[in-house]
C-alpha cells in the first residue's frame, strides 16, 4: 500500500482508530518514504506504542515487537543456539556419525571429519530467532517495534546503532545476515534517560505528548461509545485539569479511556461526589495523588472544584 500524502497517512491511521496529529502524520508520513526508523518519545501511555500497532494494520504488515528492559542482551534480541534440539539431533544421527568416523586413524582425522559436518548442526534449523533477526529475515515486510528503548541499557543502545545502520547482523557460524525488506522500524521512549545522540541521529524524532481537550474527546468518543456525550465530555474536561495540577503522575490518555469504561460499566449519569470518590483511583495510580485531586475538587481549584458536587 503506497501513501502519496500526509492526509494518507492520517486518513489510513484513523481507519484504524488512531488519531493522528499534523505532526504525527508527517513524520510517519516521512519515514515511510526515507527509509528511516522514527523515534517516538513522550509520556507513558500517550499512544506511542499504538501508533506502531496501527501503522503496521494500516499497511497490512505484520508487527514484530522487542519489549525492551533493564539487562535485555543480544542474545534476548537477536538469535541463540538451540543446543537441546542439537543435542537431540544428534542423538537421532548417532549411527550415521558412527559411519562417519568408521576409520579415523586419528583424533585430528576425527575432528575433521566432524568439522566437515558442522554445517549440519550450525544451520538456521537450529537457530532461534528473536524479534530483531525475525524481522531481518522476514520474507515479507514487516513493522519493527523496539518498545521502551530507553528501559535497556546503553550498551544494548550501542549495538542496536548497527541493526539500524545496515539492517544486517553477524552470525559467526553463519556469516552476514541482510534484511529481504528493510522493516518499518518505531522505537518508543517514555524519557527515563536520555537516548544518545547516535541514536537519535539515525531516527526521525517524534514527541507524542497529552491531547488537547478536543483531540482527547475525540478518542474517548471513538474507543468508549457507549458514554454519554456529556458525561465524556466533563470526563475529559476533569482530566484535562488534574493534568495541571503538580500530581507525581498525570492520568495517560490510555487511563482516560479506562475511566471512561468503568463510567459506562457502573452506569454513571453525572460526574457526582459518590461516583468520583469510587473511581478517581482509575485515574490516578498515587495515593498523594488522589488526595491532592480531591482537595481541589473540594474547592481548593476553582476550576476542578466545582465538579464531584
């Protein structure tokens, strides 16, 4: 599928419930035509990950994902050995290496009959492969999602500056492995640490931040049906303004959405004290959290008080 336009792209995304801004269709649209992995960085739960998940049903392609975390290597990333099914094709070959070996005068002459064999053991048969060499060796194209590059650590970082360079890897018993198609490549950041320059240099950079009011309406609208017009729209507006407040952490658009459906689940009428009293810890995951949230609501915020009466 070819996007010829910006509109394209935000018009492919929104088939797939994904509302895209003027910035997220540009750069999607951009590293589609350059070839280029895109950086998405924001806070947790903005939609980053989701974008992936949608441009890969937006192109028909399939979507590999590399959870990233504290000690991820490359051997969790890439490929390793299966040397219990080695093993047991060994075993299984036993009377065939026998005849293999029928007489070697030597140990040398041993060894290099069995090295004439390696090929046999040492095979992409044997070798399991993990979300980076799947997607390089895919036969179609796919989408490439390197979830949460900033959990792993630097050195893991640096490594995967060559997988992006060239698209290929290095298997000592194997050789150079290259891509069949270049995969579409998002790598998500919620910004724990600072990414390296090397990184962000081979990227197209995105930062994905909270909606706006009408924007976050619009996906409550679209996910959450079922709510009642006015009832998402003061919704939305409550956690437009607890987002304003100094709370440890800021209710995510993906919490907005389950407050929305624990709303439409408990048959909420109105924003009422009794029914943000039971569910205000959907939104926000702190206890310091909460109480500062209801503080303003008692009428320490102007603007947040007069719900919850």
């Amino acid at each position: 599928m070819t996007f010829a336009t910006m509109t394209d792209v935000r018009s492919s995304l929104s088939d797939q419930q994904y509302i895209a801004t003027d910035d997220i269709s540009t750069v999607v649209f951009l590293a589609e035509k350059l070839g280029k992995p895109l950086l998405a960085e924001g806070p947790a739960g903005v939609g980053k990950t989701e974008l992936a998940k949608a441009w890969a049903s937006a192109t028909g392609r399939q979507l590999i994902r590399l959870q990233c975390y504290e000690g991820l290597d490359e051997t969790k990333a890439l490929y390793e050995w299966e040397y219990a099914k080695q093993m047991l094709y060994t075993q299984l070959l036993r009377d065939q290496l026998r005849e293999t070996l029928t007489g070697a005068t030597s140990l040398t002459e041993a060894a290099d009959r069995l090295a004439a064999e390696e090929d046999v053991f040492f095979s992409q048969r044997f070798l399991l492969q993990r979300p980076l060499l799947q997607a390089i060796l895919s036969d179609q194209p796919v989408v490439l999602l390197i979830d949460e590059i900033d959990r792993a650590d630097s050195e893991f970082e640096a490594f995967l500056l060559e997988v992006l360079s060239d698209f290929q890897v290095s298997v000592p018993e194997l050789g150079t492995l290259k891509a069949k198609h270049q995969p579409a490549v998002f790598l998500t950041s919620n910004n724990t640490r600072e990414l390296s320059e090397a990184l962000k240099r081979r990227c197209l950079y995105l930062f994905v931040d909270y909606p706006d009011e009408e924007a976050e309406l619009r996906i409550v609208q679209l996910k959450v049906p079922g709510l009642a017009p006015k009832l998402a729209q003061q919704a939305v507006e409550l956690v437009q303004k607890l987002r304003g407040l100094d709370l440890k952490k800021s209710p995510s658009v993906s919490e907005t959405l389950d407050w929305a459906r624990a709303l439409v689940m408990l048959n909420a009428r109105a924003l009422d004290r009794e029914t943000l009293d039971n569910t205000l810890t959907v939104l926000l995951k702190h206890e310091s959290d909460v109480q500062r949230a209801r503080r303003a609501m008692q009428g320490g915020n102007r603007e947040i008080g007069r719900y919850g009466r």
